[in-house]
C-alpha cells in the first residue's frame, strides 16, 4: 500500500511550480489579453484567435513532451529547464510594441503596424506557450499523477485547485499595479526573471518519480495511443471524466479572457486606483478573507479524500452556475465582487473534484501520454470554443449596451465585454449534470 500522506519535498515542489505556473498563465489569460487589447490595439476578435492559436500550441506540446517524458522516464529535466526558458521567453515581451514593430519591418502605414505587431504578440504568444506547456502541462502534471495516490489526490487537488485563484488575484492587483507603475514590458521582464529562477531551483529540488521508461512502441505509436477505440473503451470512465473536464473549461472560457477587460471597461474599476487607496485595515480583513477561503478549500479537499467525490460534483456545479448567473446581473464593482467571489468558489471546488478524477482514471504507466489526450479537452477544445463565444456574444449584444463600446489610446472605438458572457457560460455549464450523473457511481 502506498503511503497516503504527501512528504515534505513533494509539497515544496508541487506549491513551488504549481503556483509560479499559475501565476505565468494566470498573466497570459488576462494581462495578455489586456496588453493586446490596451497597449498594442487589437480587438476582442484578435484575443479569441491568439488563445485558439495558444491552445493549439499547448496541446501538440503536451503531446510531444510528455511522450516523450514518458519514453526517457524523466520529468525533471522536462519541469526544470521548461520553467526557465518559460521565464525567458516571457522576458522577451519587453520588446515589443507599435514603435519596435513598425522599426523592425520598416512599415509606416499605422494600419499594417497594428496587423504587424498584433500578429508577433500572437507568434511570440505560442512560443512561450510551448515552453511553458513542457515545463507545466506536460512534465509537472504528470509528475504530481506519479508521486499522488487517489487516497490524498483530494488534499492535493485541493491545494492545487487554490493557486490558480491566488495567482489570478495576485496577478490582477500587483501586476495591474506594476502596469500602472512601471508599464507593461518591465513587468513581463520581472515575471520571466522570477519564472526562470523557479526552474533553476527545480535543478535541486525536484526529485524523478519511480516510473519506469516506456519503448515498447514507435514514439507516434505512443502519441496516438490515446485515440485507439480499444484504448478509449478500456478507460471509458476517463474519458468520461474528461468530457467532464472539457464541458467546464469551455465554460470558464466563455468569460475567462475577458474578465478584466470587462472589469476595467464594463465596471469602470480601476485597479491602480484601489491599490491607492487601501488602507492597512482593509489589507487585514482582506489577508483574514483570504487565508479563510484557502482554509476552506483545503479542508474540502479533505473531505473528498474521506467521503468521496460524487457526493460533491452536482452540489458544486449547482454554485458555480449560481454564481455566474448573479455575476451577470451585477452593475457595480460593489455588488460584483461578492458575487464573483461565491462563482469563483464553485469554480475551486469543480476543479478539485474533476481534476481529482482525471488523474483517478489515468492509467499508470502511461501518464505522460495521457497529458496531450487531457490538453485536448481542457485545452484545446475550451479554449478554441469557449473564447470565440466569449468574442461572439460580445459582438452579438454589445451594441444593446450604452458601455459596449470603448476608445482606445489610440482613439479607435472597439467592443466590450458585456454581461451576457458569463449568462452563456452557465447555459453550457449546464450540460456538465448529463457525463457527471454518469460518472457518479464510478468515481472514488
């Protein structure tokens, strides 16, 4: 019987990556957006084909790493080196603008200068995506499968489940913050540097999981061997799960993207403003909320590990469509944030108990090849359809709002988020009930 309790090193580890990984991604999904949206003018339309493109990108990474992490029987390298030329990569943004752009290819037109500039954010975009998907979704992913068991899966998914909201809250404060202070590039060359010292200190500390290296087959044998019927049927109840896992990232990226482009242009919040005027008991309660919430989290992870996920899934599907369906209705910052604070804690408690499941089902052995079949539905297919619904209800309802349009820096109108994107993400979180009924009686 393995041991149930999760050691010292492996904890370091897991909340090491597990948040420096978030806190890169957490950057892509919203300060990339903005930075496209805001610094270089491109528009909701642009955003939804640079997250398609990202997601295309991190699934044919997954695919390609984590086989192949799987043939050599390392994850180390994979995790370690991937975070450092992550944080590179991120560093290289610094770079970019209308002015470089336009210089760089000697264009004059403003027109061709935006097309231009918009189209080596999206290029670069995918680049840091490769990097970042070796280091994260295809190495460290399997590598927390490897080293868990489904008796402390729960604990584990729980803790991991909070980084992506500590991240997303840290990033949309300090990093909003720092735009403001110091603007965009110095913030993406502090982020790559902080990001490439994460995966130099992996150099020491991560320690390879007891997996034994896979070469029965051809590598494209094993990158294909997660579509094989035989393969499909022997583990229906992973994909299952998956279908799970791909209903509910599509509908988190309905408004993901552009959650803080409606923030700032829809509520009219300013973040730099707020950091202005916080006082230190205002920093308190918030700390106190905080540390309340992770508390909370945690402690239902262990409640999953003890009493089982199934009792949990409808409960907490039931919350996240709750919270989305109050969000929509919301015309205040004010009354906006409670209410995205009750959707963000459905979202948590999803993401445990389906993430949870996914590694539950994946079979061992083979857990590097099964990250590019996981990309794929809580990647690829998200983020492909969920974003160009997300741009395509904007477009649909923004002209039915007073606020649904906005003037650039550079005087140019263009669309903004309205409410209707998160009224659509609970409609198609609404199909989740159908798979998870199914999986019910199944899941530990």
């Amino acid at each position: 019987m393995e041991n149930r309790k999760l050691s010292g090193s492996i904890w370091f580890n897991l909340i090491l990556f597990g948040f420096m990984g978030q806190i890169a991604w957490a950057v892509e999904n919203v300060y990339f957006n903005t930075f496209l949206f805001n610094y270089i003018g491109g528009s909701t339309r642009d955003i939804s084909r640079m997250v398609a493109l990202s997601a295309v990108t991190a699934v044919v990474t997954t695919f390609l790493m984590g086989t192949f992490s799987d043939r050599v029987g390392k994850r180390k390298p994979f995790i370690s080196i991937g975070y450092i030329l992550w944080g590179l990569t991120v560093s290289l943004f610094y770079g970019i603008s209308r002015d470089n752009i336009g210089r760089l290819f000697s264009l004059q037109d403003s027109t061709a200068v935006v097309a231009a500039t918009v189209s080596v954010v999206i290029v670069m975009d995918c680049v840091m995506t490769f990097m970042g998907s070796t280091g994260n979704d295809a190495a460290f992913n399997a590598w927390i499968t490897d080293v868990t068991v489904p008796e402390n899966r729960g604990v584990a998914e729980g803790a991991l489940s909070v980084l992506p909201i500590l991240a997303t809250l840290l990033v949309s404060i300090g990093f909003g913050a720092g735009v403001t202070a110091i603007g965009y590039p110095k913030c993406f060359l502090l982020l790559g540097a902080i990001v490439t010292l994460c995966g130099v200190v992996g150099l020491f500390s991560v320690r390879e999981p007891d997996i034994k290296p896979l070469k029965n087959n051809g590598y494209f044998k094993d990158l294909i061997y997660g579509f094989r019927p035989s393969v499909v049927r022997e583990n229906k109840f992973l994909y299952l799960s998956l279908l799970c896992l791909c209903i509910f990232n599509t509908a988190v990226q309905v408004f993901m993207p552009y959650l803080f482009i409606y923030i700032q242009h829809y509520l009219h919040f300013d973040f730099g403003t707020l950091l202005s005027s916080l006082s230190v008991r205002l920093v308190v309660i918030a700390a106190l909320v905080l540390v309340g919430f992770v508390a909370v989290i945690v402690l239902f992870g262990k409640l999953l590990d003890r009493f089982g996920k199934k009792h949990f899934i409808l409960a907490s599907t039931a919350v996240f469509i709750g919270g989305l369906l109050l969000v929509s209705g919301a015309k205040r910052i004010g009354t906006f944030a409670p209410l995205a604070a009750l959707m963000f804690c459905g979202y948590g408690l999803m993401m445990i108990i389906i993430n949870a499941t996914v590694r539950d089902f994946t079979p061992e052995g083979k857990v590097g090849q099964f990250q590019g079949v996981r990309m794929i539905f809580a990647v690829l297919i998200p983020m492909v359809v969920g974003s160009y619904l997300g741009s395509f209800v904007t477009e649909s309802f923004a002209a039915r709002h007073a606020l649904g349009t906005y003037v650039n820096d550079f005087g140019e109108s263009v669309l903004v988020p309205v409410p209707e994107i998160f009224t659509a993400s609970a409609l198609i979180c609404i199909l989740i009930v159908v798979p998870a009924v199914l999986l019910r009686r199944r899941i530990r």
